[in-house]
C-alpha cells in the first residue's frame, strides 16, 4: 500500500528512543522528511544518525523540553525555519512519574499536566495555522489504554491524557473543513524504557523480579507478550498516511487486546 507520506514533513515529539524513535523510524522509511526532538542531545543525534543511515530522509533534531513552553515553541520554530512546513504531528512526551493520588503533591500534577496536556497543545497550536492553510494535515497523539481503562497505580498519566483525548475530539470537529484530522493511538504494554522502569518500580514495591512483574503484565494481554515500538509505530504511519482520510476523531488502541470493552 502506497502510504502517499513521501516528502512529506513530520514532526515527533519526545522521540530519540521508544515509541517516539519508532514513529519516526517508520514514517522515515515511509518517505517523510523528519523533525525529531528530545531533551538529551547525545541520545538525540544518535538516533538522528541512524534516521539518516538506514533511511533516505532529512533529519532535524531539536534538543528541547516539550513540557516547557520556549522549548515546544521551538521545537515547532526550528522545523519551520528548515523545511517551511509541517504536515504530520505526533505529539508525544516521556510519561508522568507513577503512584496513587495520595503519593502526588500538587506541584506533581502541575508538572505532569505541562508534560502531558500542554506539550500536546504548544505543538498543536505551532502547527494549525500552516495546516489550514494547506488545506491539509494528520495530527496525532499518543496517549494510553489508560484513557479507555484506567492503569492502577497510574493517576497523573489516567487523569490528564483524558484531557488530551477530550482536546483532540473537539478539535477533529473544528479543523475537519480544513482537511485535517486529528487522532490519538493508545499504546498498551510495548517494550520500551517506560515499562522497563515501571518493571523495576512495581518489582521493588512488591518483592518479586523485574520478570515476575512484566509476566504479570502478560497474564492480563490475549496476545500473551508486550508490543514492540514498531508494531505501534505501523498504526501511526497508516493514520498519518493519504490512506487515512476519512479517519479523525478517534482514539485507536495498539494493545494486544488488553481492553476488555466492546468499543
Ligand atoms: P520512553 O521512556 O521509552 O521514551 C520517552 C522519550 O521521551 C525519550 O525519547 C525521552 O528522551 C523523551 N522525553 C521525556 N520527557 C521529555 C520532555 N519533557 N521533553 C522532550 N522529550 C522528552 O517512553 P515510551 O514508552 O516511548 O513512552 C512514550 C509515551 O507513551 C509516554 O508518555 C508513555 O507514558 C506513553 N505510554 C507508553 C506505554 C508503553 O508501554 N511503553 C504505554 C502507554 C503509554
């Protein structure tokens, strides 16, 4: 299937390794020119290197904090200063610190909510204008299975991502006259230093291994094992896509069939 992304611009938040890297592999190797971006520089170069190496597309990395405003707005400056444009974006951002309500501080979940809603809203609002004016752009988000079915032990990421998700629903109806659609992909368990970490946290908390907790993890997934980044980054490239047109105001889990609903 010809995805219609080549020369395309896309930006990809938080994404020097896990499902941003992913993302930006896959939409790399798809055709699109690449504006990647992290707080490290060192990670983000080198995955920048391998972008370059095993794909044909033009890579910008931008270093910057998406949960500060000057950093996302210059992110989303950077990439229209080197390309002009911006035509697909995947708002993404490392996930907010693990616990129950009684474990965070207000000041946590003032931190979370710059990561989570308003790294997403200073990308979206950089892009829009170019979009409508083009007549033409995919936006899209990643968020959790947490907003269909809340994570325990998970409060700040299952509170905000569902502002996210209602942020992004309102949108696709405004900018659909645009030719813009707005989606968010859910990631279930995927392989990734995210879950690597909340391995060890869950393992430290409860006395059991690392293995015993992501097995735990497994129990509950049909498909019996974690997501790999690229299985995740496949459904993004295709929302992304000219193949995608008629999709927008949806939010579609990659999850192993983890979510126990009908819808
Ligand atoms: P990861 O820890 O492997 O990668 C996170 C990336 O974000 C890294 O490139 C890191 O450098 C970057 N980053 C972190 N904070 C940043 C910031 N403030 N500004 C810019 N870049 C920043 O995580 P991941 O598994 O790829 O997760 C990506 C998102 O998806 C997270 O929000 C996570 O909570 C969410 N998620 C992941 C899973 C999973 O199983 N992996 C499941 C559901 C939701």
């Amino acid at each position: 299937m010809d995805l219609g992304l080549d020369g395309r611009v896309a930006l990809v938040g938080a994404s020097s390794r896990g499902l941003g890297r992913a993302v930006a592999r896959e939409l790399a190797a798809e055709g699109a020119d690449l504006v990647i971006n992290a707080r490290g520089e060192e990670k983000l170069a080198e995955t920048a290197g391998e972008l370059r190496e095993h794909t044909d597309a033009r890579v910008l990395a931008v270093s910057a904090d998406l949960s500060d405003d000057e950093g996302a707005s210059r992110v989303v400056d950077r990439a229209l200063e080197e390309f002009g444009r911006v035509d697909v974006l995947v708002t993404n951002a490392g996930g907010p610190p693990a616990g129950p309500f009684e474990a965070h501080s207000m000041e946590d979940w003032r931190a979370a909510v710059d990561l989570t809603l308003e790294s997403a809203l200073h990308l979206t609002r950089g892009v829009l204008p170019g979009m409508k004016e083009r007549g033409w752009g995919r936006i899209l988000n990643i968020t959790s299975i947490a907003v269909k079915q809340p994570v325990d032990g998970l409060v700040l990421s299952n509170s905000i991502r569902a502002a996210v998700t209602g942020m992004a629903r309102t949108l696709a109806n405004e900018v659909a006259p645009h030719g813009i659609t707005v989606n968010n992909v859910m990631p279930g368990y995927t392989r990734t230093r995210r879950t690597e970490d909340l391995a060890r946290q869950i393992a430290e908390q409860e006395g059991i291994t690392e293995d015993e907790a992501r097995g735990r993890w497994e129990e509950k997934i049909p498909l019996g094992r974690l997501a790999e980044p690229r299985e995740f980054a496949a459904l993004v490239a295709f929302l992304a896509s000219e193949r995608a047109s008629y999709i927008t105001g949806t939010s579609i889990p990659v999850d192993g069939g983890w979510i126990r609903s009908l819808l």
